[in-house]
C-alpha cells in the first residue's frame, strides 16, 4: 500500500527537528508535505476505483459492503489527522500529543485500512489482463509468498506489533526520533506497518485468512495488556525519560514529567481499551451462535473455524 510509505514522509510546517511549536504557533502548525498528501489522495483513488470497477461488476455493495468503504474513508481520514493537522506539529513540543499520534496510526487507522479490505479494491483497480497477470505471477514465486505468510501468521504479527511500541518508546531511541528526521520517518513506518500486520489476521475481510476466535481473542488481550503495562510505567516514572522534551513543554503549562504522565495515561487507558474493545465483534457472534472455538492450520497461520 503506497500510503504505508508515503504516509511517514518528513512534514514540511513543523519537522520535528528544528524549533518545537508554541501555544500561539497551533493553528498555523499544519503540515504541508506534498508526498503524504499525494500518497492518501492516490491511495484512495486506487481504492475508489477498485471498489467502482467491483460494484459495476457485482452489484452496488457487493464484493465489499459500503460499511467497509466507510471503514477504509475512515483510515485514511485518521492518517490525515495525525500525519497532517496541528497534531504533527504539537508532537515536536508534547510527548502527549506525540502519543495521541503514535496511537491514532496504530490503534485507529490501522485496524480501519484493514477493514477496508484495501487488498481485493487494488486488484479491481487493475485491468482484468493486469489482474490475471499479476496473478500468475504470484503463483510462480515461492520466496515473497513465504515471507508474506510467515508475518501474517499471529504470534510473529503480534511479536512485532509489540516491539514496535517498546522499542520506539525507549528514551534513546525515541529522542534520536526527535532529533533526526529520518529515524522519525522509520518510526512511523514501523508503527503503521506492524500495526497493519497485526489486525490482517483478526480482521481480514477473508473469514478463511482470519485467526480462530480464540487466537484473534488471546492476541487481543495480550496486546491490551502489553499496552496498559506499557503506559502505566511511563505514567508512573518518578522522572522524565525523553530529554528531546525537557525544553519544550513549559510553554504549554507542563513540565516534562506531567507532560510524560498523561502521554502515559492515553496509552494506559484509551489506546489499551482499543484492544479490548475489539474483542467484542471478535467473540459475540460466536456466544451468540454457540460455535466451538477450534483453529485448523492456514497460510495465516489458523483457520477461521467458528469467526464471525
């Protein structure tokens, strides 16, 4: 997906290597990079066209329900928000709202570009002798399909999902972020994309790709967890971590470590309850249906056996 790259692109209004944003600078603190904005308007015009050439094959609302249409607006609208809205900008001075935007890429946008089944959208935007093309082409290959079932599988997605977040978040790394605009950029790449990995095997629009209602629910859980245990000990340090915010927050009427505590408690709380909160489409068709969570083995990693 070109918005995975794009999306991550150095912002032209605000880097955060250079002078942090103050209170008075918010509303002129929009980012204006062309690459991000080329890469989302591209991004969803592949997709509008696949989803048009679908419809007028199938049926309007077939192939891909218009709910998922929704879903998929939704993602790249959230990639906006905090790739192109004062929120970039405010990122450089605020470890909070650095946070705010950490998770909207990986706890909103993410799971809704999923949703969005952006995969069959981009095949219908090709031609149909394309679409055989590339077809045949992917059945030939044997190294790139591995690879591809080898990180769609959950505990591998999961594991990276994870690192991700502690990784970036470690004071080193997460303050080279802010002073080097290319470590930045990789930042945000690697949160986008492992986040994408993670959801593909709980929300693929494929009920066969998808894990067993008790992986998708232990994935979940653990990452729900990992993000509360996450959050509650950067909210809970006695000190402040990242040195690149020790002279930036005092003009916003915190010092470092309030500062550090609430990006805490937005990865404790609301970014944690995320993960939870999804376990309820995962599970309430199965209660209500009395299905047996069994999982069979897939390319995925497990069959959908009793998923919704």
């Amino acid at each position: 997906m070109c918005v995975l790259a794009l999306s991550a692109v150095p912002r032209a209004a605000w880097a955060h290597v250079g002078r942090a944003p103050e209170p008075h600078d918010l509303w002129t603190a929009w980012s204006v990079a062309p690459t991000v904005i080329v890469g989302l308007l591209l991004t969803s015009w592949l997709y509008a066209r696949g989803v048009r050439a679908l419809w007028h094959s199938a049926g309007a609302g077939r192939g891909i329900p218009r709910w998922r249409v929704a879903c998929f607006a939704g993602g790249i609208a959230t990639l906006a928000l905090a790739l192109l809205s004062p929120i970039d900008g405010v990122a450089a001075a605020l470890f909070s709202v650095h946070m705010i935007q950490h998770m909207l890429l990986v706890v909103v946008a993410a799971p809704l570009l999923v949703l969005g089944d952006p995969a069959l959208a981009s095949l219908w935007a090709l031609r149909i002798t394309a679409r055989r093309g590339l077809g045949a082409w992917w059945k030939e290959q044997r190294v790139l399909p591995a690879i591809w079932h080898l990180l769609r599988r959950p505990l591998v997605a999961f594991t990276l999902h994870v690192a991700a977040l502690w990784l970036w978040h470690l004071p080193t790394l997460y303050d080279a972020a802010l002073r080097n605009e290319g470590i930045h950029v990789a930042e945000h790449v690697s949160f986008l994309a492992t986040a994408l990995l993670f959801w593909y095997p709980i929300a693929d629009a494929r009920p066969r790709q998808r894990s067993s209602v008790g992986v998708a629910t232990l994935s979940l859980f653990a990452a729900g967890l990992q993000c509360t245990l996450l959050g509650a000990l950067i909210a809970m340090s006695r000190h402040a971590w990242y040195f690149g915010h020790y002279a930036t927050t005092a003009a916003w009427g915190l010092t470092p470590l309030e500062d550090q505590q609430l990006a805490g408690l937005i990865m404790w709380i609301p970014a944690g309850l995320v993960y939870l909160a999804a376990l309820i489409p995962t599970v309430l068709p199965v209660l209500r249906g009395g299905s047996q969570w069994v999982a069979s083995p897939t390319a995925a990693g497990v069959s959908a056996r009793g998923t919704p």
